[in-house]
C-alpha cells in the first residue's frame, strides 16, 4: 500500500457484521476518513445469483453485507457532538435525495482504533458512513466553468429541492457542492437545520453565486493585470515587448537574452525581417 504513514487500521462494527479496514485520513483536522472495505465473498455471490429485486431487499435490510469497496468514514467529534447528530437526522430526512442530490448514507458505525496500543478511553467512536461521491468541489473548478449557466441552474435545482423539504443547508460553501458528471451533488449538513417559515433558501444561494461572481472579477483582475504589465512596440522589424518599470529602456539598451537573439523578443505571431 503506498504511502502507509498516511493509513491507520480501524475496527469497524456495522450492525451485525465485524471487519477490519484502512482508513485514510481527508482533511487534516477533521476525522473524515476514505475507508477502504474489504470484500465480502456472500454478499457477492448473493448479488451474481439472487434477481435484483431480492437484493435490493436485502441491501436495504443488511447494509453493510452490501457496502461498496470505498466509503467515507465521519468520526464524531466529542465537542462537537450535536452537529453529528444533526447531520444523521437531516440525511434520514432527505432520505429520497440520497444516492442523487446528496451521497447516500449507509448507516452509524463504532470505530475501534487497532493500532493503538495506549489510549485513555476504550469506548468505540460513534461515525457514520457515507457514499464516496467522486465528483469535482465546486471550489476548485475553473473560474470559466464555475459561471457555466448550466452549472447555477443545477445549484439552483439543488435549492429548491432542499426548500421543497423544508431544509437549510447551513454551511454554503463552494467546498460543499460538487459536480458529478452533469449534477450537482450537496455534501456536509453538520449545520443544516429546519427552514423557518418566514425565510427562503434564496440567501444562501445568492451568496454561493456572489462567491462565484467574486472568483470571475478575480479573474478577470488578474488577466488584465497580465495584459498591461508590459508595452509592445516595433524594434528592428520585430513586435518587441518592454516591462514595465519606473521608465522604458531606450531602444538602443539590449538584454543578454536579446543580444543573444540578435533581433530582440519576437512576440508570439509576428515575424522579422
């Protein structure tokens, strides 16, 4: 396994099934690990021989006979423990978006940590485990596709799906969106909570897209920064550009790079003589 420093062995207990897995850690100060699960040999043959109307049966009543070989493991933070509570109950709330507009959550877990020999408590962690979405973080994409409009008409979908059921996001963030293929997938609702009556999910949506908008004047800045951090003018038959400093060079005064060429800088699609 490469990089193996960046790996710990958790013991995982999912329902009625045990097994032992390698964990790699997502964000530094976070406990949000990628899981690597073992194969299960029963639940593959289950699912080569039974017609997939009794596996779907069984996946929906034995999840974790059934989990793909990559999840996403989300520890409970102790100080933190209402925002992990809150995020279970807002992703059985949504139950009917999972596996589409938001990952499809598995189920609680207790995690045992295997390779620590010393440790104060030996209580299980509580987490949980999510679908592994591979998809893009809205944050970073490329300033010219985040303003795509068929992108902001899939943001806003996800919106009115989330005030269709009367849910806050809470944490609206560029990081907390992700494009999968043509849809936009919304991830981390530690912070979410009930849409109040007297308030719309439009405040946070206009504030992802003035973000969006901030990253395309920024753009926007730094490209005409770029364009006007040098003059362009004609030297010896060539189109010859001069940075700008506290004054021009004269003509007559040559770099070691233009000495070497002879004729100055060609820029890009002109040609001397």
């Amino acid at each position: 396994m490469e990089g193996d420093e960046d790996y710990e062995i958790k013991d995982i207990q999912f329902g009625s099934r045990r097994f032992r897995a390698p964990a790699k850690r997502i964000y530094a100060n976070r406990n949000v690990f990628l899981l690597d699960v073992p194969p299960n040999p029963i639940a593959c043959w289950l699912s080569f021989w039974m017609p997939q109307l009794v596996c779907s049966w069984l996946q929906q009543l034995l999840p974790e006979w059934f989990l793909p070989t990559t999840v996403i493991l989300k520890e409970r933070n102790p100080n933190k423990a209402d925002n992990y509570e809150n995020e279970i109950d807002t992703y059985l709330h949504l139950r009917s978006l999972q596996g589409t507009h938001i990952p499809r959550l598995f189920g609680e877990v207790a995690v045992s940590y295997a390779q620590r020999r010393y440790q104060i408590s030996k209580r299980p962690t509580p987490a949980i485990l999510l679908e592994n979405v591979e998809g893009v973080s809205l944050h970073n994409l490329p300033t010219e596709e985040l303003g795509n409009p068929r992108l902001l008409g899939e943001l806003q979908n996800i919106y009115n799906l989330l005030t269709k059921k009367g849910v806050v996001h809470g944490d609206p963030r560029l990081h907390n969106f992700l494009r999968v293929d043509q849809r936009i997938v919304a991830i981390d609702f530690e912070f979410s909570y009930p849409l109040p009556s007297d308030i719309t999910n439009e405040d946070e949506l206009e504030g992802l897209k003035s973000e969006i908008r901030k990253r395309e004047r920024q753009a926007q800045g730094a490209e005409s920064k770029h364009l006007v951090s040098g003059v362009y003018f004609m030297e010896g038959g060539s189109l010859v550009r001069k940075r700008l400093g506290t004054g021009l060079r004269s003509s007559s005064t040559t770099t070691h790079n233009e000495q070497r060429s002879g004729e100055g800088t060609v820029y890009p699609g002109s040609s001397a003589t």
